[in-house]
C-alpha cells in the first residue's frame, strides 16, 4: 500500500506544487508521444523519479497490481479478431505500449504519494485553484488519500477471512461477489463512520493549511515540468 512516507530525500523537501506540475507534464508528454525513443526517455526520468523519492520499484508494482491486471490484459483483448489471422500483432503492440504509458505515470504517482504529505497537498491545491473548487477538490484529494487505504485494508481482511473459512475453494464468480458486497457494506459503513467523525471534529472548508514555498530546487523541477508541456504540444 502506498502511502506518504516521512524522509530527508530530494522529493520530500521540493513543493508539492513543483510535483504536481511535474506529474501533469509527465502525463502530457507520455500521452502524446507513442515511439520507441520517447518511451526509452520517459523511462529514464520514471526511474530517476522513483529513486530520488526512495521508492521501491517492486512495492509500487505491488500497491498497482490490480490495476497491472487491465493493462496486461488490454493488449491480448485488442490483439484478438474474429478471424484470420485470429491476433493481430499491430493492435496488440499498440495497446501494449499505451499500457505501458500508464504504467510510468502510475509510478511517477507513487513517488508524489511517498513524498507528500495529504495535508501539504490538500494546500497546494486550494492555494492554485481559488475559491469553492478548489476548497473542494482540495478536500476531495484529501479524503481519497486517507480513505483508500483504509477500504484496501478492509477488502484484505474480508479476503483473508474467506480464505480462513476455505472461501477460496469456492467459483471465481461466487467469490467475487461476495468480496463486492461485503466489500460495498464496509465502504457504506465507513463513510457513514467518516461523515459522524467530521461533524464531531467541527469540519472546515477552510482550515489552517501548511506554509508553502518555491525554493531553489523547485525552479529546475518546475523548468522540466515546463518543458514535457510544451513537448507535449508540438
């Protein structure tokens, strides 16, 4: 599970700003460019991204697995027809490399979400966007943050106990199912438990965010993040 992770890395002293620029160009760029040699050079800077914020290549591919389940699966859906020559390699190739697109701004994500705390980019939002919508995607991204871990950790314990009662001798679909409803009443629970939490605690739109600031090393950051716009574009 990835979650924010207290350090001393590069990452975790830039801005959260800085980072999301950052994330926003990376995806722009990655969405717009299909070749080989822009893939060979998005993979060098996912890498470069993962090993400044300190972030284990195999725990991120771990906290991804369910969604690395679809992108594997998107290129053998694609490359099927229903007829000769029953797989066409062209289309498989071409979902193959917009799945694997995804993957590195998946990862480049996990840095962000390793390195930022919720609140600092709770405060990062609201102070770019101004006024309700950005009070309220501020809010948005925060919840998210914190209560998606919590429902995965939710859909474990339910997984491990049908497991314990030899659940997992059952049909895939019987246990899908089960997982999906139990797994929708926890969520329901949770969220009723989370609204009470909120109005106890006197919830705020506008609460008293973190200071933030550019430093020295945001400038470079946010100068790449400029130019894997701009690359994007042309």
């Amino acid at each position: 599970m990835l979650t924010y992770d207290p350090d001393d890395t590069l990452a975790h002293r830039l801005d959260p700003r800085s980072k999301l620029a950052l994330q926003i160009g990376f995806a722009a760029t990655a969405l717009a460019h299909t070749s080989l040699r822009a893939l060979l050079v998005l993979s060098a800077v996912t890498a470069v991204v993962l090993l400044v914020a300190r972030v284990p290549l195999l725990e991120a591919l771990s906290a991804y697995r369910f969604a690395l389940v679809f992108l594997a699966l998107a290129p053998l859906l694609a490359g099927l027809t229903f007829g000769s020559p029953w797989f066409d390699l062209a289309d498989a190739g071409t979902s193959a490399r917009a799945s694997y697109r995804v993957l590195l701004i998946l990862l480049v994500s996990a840095a962000y979400i390793r390195s930022t705390p919720v609140r600092a980019s709770r405060a990062a939002i609201q102070r770019t966007i101004p006024g309700k919508p950005g009070q309220l995607l501020g809010v948005g991204v925060a919840l998210v943050f914190r209560f998606l871990p919590v429902l995965q950790a939710d859909l474990r314990t339910i997984r491990d106990a049908m497991a314990a009662r030899l659940g997992d001798e059952r049909g895939a679909v019987d246990r899908a199912s089960t997982l999906g409803l139990l797994g929708l009443s926890r969520a329901f629970d949770r969220a009723d438990r989370l609204a009470l939490a909120l109005q106890a605690r006197c919830f705020a739109w506008n609460p008293t965010l973190p200071p933030l600031s550019f430093s020295r090393l945001d400038y470079p950051v946010f100068g790449v993040a400029v130019a894997f716009v701009i690359s994007a574009a042309l």
